[in-house]
C-alpha cells in the first residue's frame, strides 16, 4: 500500500507527467490495481470525491461529490486545458474487469477481450479511443448491448471499437423503470431533458430534435488525444462543468455517458454522421425477450436455463420441456408424491419475497446444470440489493424488470434507488 501512495503522489504532486496520463474518478474504490499498470512514460492523476477524508488516496486531489465522473473528467480538461498529456485516459476509479452488473454488484466496464492496457498506447492515426459497448435510443433510453459485454464468452469476444454488426449487438430493448427513473430525477432538478441537452452543450445547435441513437462506451472509460480536446475550446468544457455541478447524481451525469464521442467528434457528430458502430434496425423488445434471444450463446444458455420464467414479470414464458432430463423428472414425481401438488407450489413460490426454486430447462440439459435461481429483494435495514441469477451475466439489465409484479410493488414501495457516486 504503501508503494501505491507513492506512486500516486510521484505522478500527480511532482507533475511527472508522461506521454499518458490516466485521470480516475474515485469515490470509494481500492487502488491497489494501479501497481499492475505503472510504467515509465505513464502518469497518473487521481481526483477523489470520498466523503471521508480516511478514503481519500494520498496524492489525490479531492473534489465536491457532485456531477458523478463526467464532472471530474470535466475538471480535469478545464484545469489542465493548456498542459494536457499527449494522450489521456479516462476512467472511473474501480478495478477493471469484464462487464457491468450494477452499482456494488461487480463489473468493471471492460468488453469482449479488450484489456485496461489497450487503452494506454495511442494507436497509430487514432485522436481517440472508444470501445462502443452499448447504443441508446433518445428520449426513449431503450438500449442496445455489445454481446461480449453481455456476455463473458471468450469464444466470440473481439477487441475491436465496434463488434461484427451480424450478430455482435443484441436486440434493441425497452428500459422501461430506469427511464422513469431518470425522469423523476430530471424534474425534481429541473434539469434539461436528453435531446434538449445533447442541443444546447453538445451539438450547439437549435433546431428541433425529434429523435437520436448514439453509440457510447458504457462506465464512461476511454482514451483521447490532446489535439481532440482542443477541437472544443476551453468555455465549451467550463459550461458543461457548471451543468453537471448542481447534485452529487444529477441526470445530466447519465446524459453526458451517453454523449462523450460527439463531445470530442464536433466535426462528425452522430446527429449528422450517424453512429461509428452498425446497429441492428430499431425494434425494442421487452428486456425479457432480448435476454431469450441470446440463448444461442453458450454461457447465457447455461445461466437462463434454470430461471423460471414465470417469476419474470416482462416477457412471454417459454414452452414447456418436452425433453427433459431422465433424472430430472422423477425428481418432480416424487415431490408430487409426498403432497406438493404443481398448483400450490407455483402459487407459494410466486408470492415470497425470497425464493430458491429448482425448476426443470426449457431444454435437454445435464442433471447438473439444473441450477438454483435465486430471486431476492431489499432489504428494509440494509437497505442492499441481491440481484437475480439472470443478471449475473454482465449486463445493464434493470433488475426490477426482472421481478414479478407483487415483487416489483415492494421494490418500489421499499423506496431502493440506484446511487453511483464518483
């Protein structure tokens, strides 16, 4: 530990400043990854927004906890304008690892077979580097998913900035709770919608907006050279500072994800260029569907093939087994057997909160890789989340679309929020 704080402090107090320079948003997150990536011609600043003053990495700069990361990497480029590195990293402050499962729940924002090093080293040409995991429909916020994002399958993970357009994103799908989420968030602000915000401090343009798809990294992680900062001049970034500054979790934070390409892209905004990535046609399914659809993948399949389908309250069910497993229906005859009958079962499982329930695959699997679904809520005193086994694939799926209606109603009613702080 003590090796990290000097390696912290060497970069950022001594101004040891390299070709490459990484600037973390931190919050609350260890460190101790740094070590794996130190270098010569590398340096690192750390601004941290840690409300106690025990967290706060030595060496860092501390900040107000307001505008989640966006406002940091923001206060970087408009202290720094005129003496940035040749080439500068962005990144939330947590480990990277292999996609996204939700705020505290694991996931480091990383894609396919991309590693936190490919961002280090400037390709040959490049004034940026974005590895688009996700798309987002405006003012929908129906999204659309990198598969290899989704899905921790090294079968058919890529490192490139966009995936095959055959078969590399999943279908488009609502985000139905999250968008209104955000929404109630907006007006309790009384901060500008999406299209109005991407008007006024992206595009820089007045007329109307009816719709836009964009093409974002998701986590907000990605490299850009000095000379693309510099494409926007310094009052563009003291603008965008002041309208993320008003809340530790304004919505203009989420906005301002969705829209980083085309803050250092003024010259071919996706309004006008359309996305860098080809994405399937517009045609959102429910997060339910878009999930079954994956099922030709094999680490998806293993995952979904023991949830059952009818504690999810968006999506049609899927046909019955036909072809289940020898050993796995006499395991279901003998549960009859000793009283249970389908019919209360189905109905005391689908009314508790907290539920483990062996269900047989919607398809002929090995009696081993029936597996526990585990669906839970929050908890009143903790106040933590658990999310359900479906979602442990790696994805940004809204964990109370996947809960039945009785579920969802507690969920709400418990008053649980996404908080995502940095």
């Amino acid at each position: 530990m003590q090796r990290l704080a000097l390696l912290v402090t060497a970069s950022v107090w001594l101004g040891a400043k390299g070709a490459t320079e990484v600037v973390l948003a931190h919050y609350s997150e260890d460190l101790a990854w740094l070590q794996t990536y130190a270098g010569p011609g590398l340096s690192w600043r750390v601004y941290s927004k840690a409300e106690d003053a025990a967290q706060v990495p030595s060496g860092a700069e501390r900040l107000p906890n307001v505008g989640r990361e966006g406002h940091t990497y923001l206060h970087h480029v408009v202290s720094n304008y005129h003496a940035l590195a040749e080439w500068t990293v962005f990144s939330q402050a947590g480990a990277p690892s292999h996609g996204y499962q939700g705020q505290g729940s694991g996931g480091g924002h990383l894609t396919g077979s991309v590693t936190f090093g490919d961002y280090l080293h400037r390709p040959e040409g490049a004034d940026a580097l974005f590895f688009f995991t996700s798309a987002v429909q405006l003012p929908s916020i129906d999204h659309c998913l990198r598969v290899d994002f989704a899905l921790n399958d090294t079968s058919f993970a890529s490192n490139d900035r966009c995936p095959r357009p055959e078969d590399g994103w999943t279908k488009w799908f609502h985000m139905e709770r999250h968008q209104a989420w955000l929404e109630a968030k907006r007006h309790k602000l009384g901060e500008l919608e999406p299209l109005a915000f991407y008007q006024t401090y992206i595009s820089e343009r007045r007329e109307q907006l009816d719709s836009l798809v964009l093409n974002f990294a998701q986590g907000a992680r990605f490299a850009v050279s000095r000379e693309a900062i510099h494409r926007r001049p310094k009052d563009y970034y003291v603008r965008l500072l002041d309208a993320l500054a008003q809340d530790s979790d304004p919505a203009a934070g989420y906005w301002m994800e969705f829209m980083w390409y085309d803050v250092f892209h003024p010259e071919k905004l996706q309004v006008d260029a359309g996305t860098p990535c080809e994405l399937p046609s517009y045609a959102p399914v429910s997060q339910w569907d878009m999930v079954w659809s994956l099922t030709h993948h094999g680490e998806v399949r293993e995952q979904l093939q023991s949830v059952d389908p009818r504690r999810l309250a968006s999506g049609p069910q899927p046909a019955d087994a036909t072809d289940i497993d020898n050993i796995v229906w006499p395991f279901f005859v003998i549960m009859l057997g000793v009283g249970v009958s389908g019919v209360g079962y189905y109905v005391y499982r689908r009314n508790t909160v907290s539920s483990e329930l062996k269900v047989p695959a919607p398809w002929p699997v090995a009696p081993a890789s029936v597996v526990v679904a585990r669906t839970s809520l929050v908890d009143p005193w903790t106040q933590k989340q658990r999310r359900p086994a479906l979602l442990r694939m790696g994805s940004n799926l809204d964990v109370d679309a996947c809960l039945s209606e009785p579920e969802a109603s507690l969920h709400s009613a418990l008053g649980w929020q996404r908080r995502r702080r940095g």
